[in-house]
C-alpha cells in the first residue's frame, strides 16, 4: 500500500507491506526512513530543511486488521492522516 502525501509544498510517500512488515518514508523522493514492523503503529522520525529552517517529521504508520493507515506531523502539529 502506497500512500502520497502532499505537506507544506513538499511530499511525504508512505510505502507499507502487510506479507513482509517493510515500511518505507520517502520525501521529495529521498529515503527518510525504513524499518521492519508487525506492530499496528510505528513512528517514523525525521528532519527536513525548508525555506532555511529545520521541520522535524513524524510519520505513523498504522497497520492491522481492518486496514491501513497514517497520521504526518509536522513540527508536532498533525498536516495529514487517513483515516
């Protein structure tokens, strides 16, 4: 499951695999984040310079039974999530 995200004129692409437990975080189309996980909920941590200044990225990836989802924030304050 793919999920592209548009945040502060940039993009954020979530990559999630149920069968392997691979999670990938992508922005602007460079390699953030990757971990292995079979847990319903990961963090995925990570800076960014915008405009000058440092944004500091929380991706949650969420996974389990009923489906897939996420929540992004940006500077601690959430930009986006599904559902």
């Amino acid at each position: 499951m793919t999920f592209q995200i548009p945040v502060n004129g940039h993009w954020i692409e979530l990559w999630l695999s149920a069968w392997t437990g691979k999670e990938r975080v992508h922005y602007d189309g460079q390699l953030v984040s990757e971990k292995r996980s079979f847990m319903f909920e990961t963090i995925h941590s990570f800076q960014a310079e915008e405009d000058g200044q440092r944004a500091i990225y929380e991706v949650v990836a969420t996974t389990g039974l009923t489906g897939y989802g996420y929540a992004v924030r940006r500077n601690g304050i959430i930009q986006s999530h599904s559902p």
